[in-house]
C-alpha cells in the first residue's frame, strides 16, 4: 500500500495566505473575549460612577434627615407634654394654697373648695391617663421608642399621684 503524499501548508506571516480557521458557534465567541474586555463591560462609565455615588449619599444624608427630624420632634412633644402637665399641677398648687388662707376666713367655704379642688385634680389625672392608654391603643404594633415614650409618661403621671411634700 503506498500513502498519499501530505500536503504541507507554507508557513507564512500573511493572514491572507492561510487556511480558513473553522468558524466557531456565537457562544464559543463570547467565550474568546478577552478578559480586559469582559471587565470593560460591566464597569460603569465615570461619570455614571459619580453619579451612582451621589445618589447613594443623596439617600443616606435623606434618611439621616430623617432620623434628626423625628428625634426633634419627639423632643418637642416631650416638652410640650410637660408643658402641660405642669400647668395644670402649678395652677392647682396655687389654688389649693389660696384654700388653705381662705381657711382663717371661712373654714366651711375652704373644704368646699378643697373638695371641688381635689376632684378637679382626679378629673386631670383620669383624662391624662385615658388620653396615655388611647395613644397607645391607636398604635397597634408600637415600636420600642413608642413603649420607651409611653412609659416615660405614666411615670410622669405616677409621679403626679404620688407626690407628696
């Protein structure tokens, strides 16, 4: 048997002269590109970076704003709540001494303020307490700040309770 004589390809520089490469599939093409140009793909251009960025601190100084302006405003509920609370016990402090002079004068007359007084002062307390209790019925699920400020209020209200000096 005699073998067919192989033909040998000149090797040469010329992409023009060389033999046909067989094609490959549009998947095996995805596959050969290089890496530097995978990368470039999913990289971002600068100025979208930038402004990527921007936003990004955009929204956490927002939220930030956020955070300062309901701790602001629950400061200045506080404050107003022990506004209120003390004007009425200053208010009824007052007139409770005013009995106690009026006492010297007309004893009967200052019992019966004493006693209109002291129901005044349970009516305050009661409404306090139904306007605490309706706060926090009308929250269904309160948060923990929520309980922590509710709880600081029934002490305060405790507190007017049990006061004694």
């Amino acid at each position: 048997m005699s073998e067919a004589p192989v033909r040998k390809v000149p090797e040469t520089n010329d992409p023009a002269s060389a033999p046909p490469r067989p094609s490959a599939s549009p998947q095996q093409q995805q596959q050969q590109v290089p890496p530097q140009h995978q990368q470039q793909e999913h990289r971002l251009d600068p100025r979208q970076e930038q402004r990527q960025e921007q936003r990004q601190e955009s929204r956490q100084d927002a939220r930030a704003e956020e955070r300062r302006d309901e701790r602001r405003e629950e400061r200045q509920d506080q404050r107003t709540e022990q506004r209120h609370e003390q004007r009425p016990v200053g208010k009824l402090e007052d007139e409770w001494r005013a009995v106690q002079y009026e006492f010297v004068d007309d004893p009967k007359a200052a019992v019966r303020k004493a006693d209109d007084l002291v129901t005044r002062a349970i009516e305050e307390l009661t409404s306090r307490h139904r306007s605490l209790a309706k706060q926090l019925e009308g929250n269904g699920d309160p948060q923990t700040e929520d309980l922590r400020l509710a709880l600081h209020r029934y002490r305060e209200l405790f507190k007017s309770l049990v006061a004694t000096k």
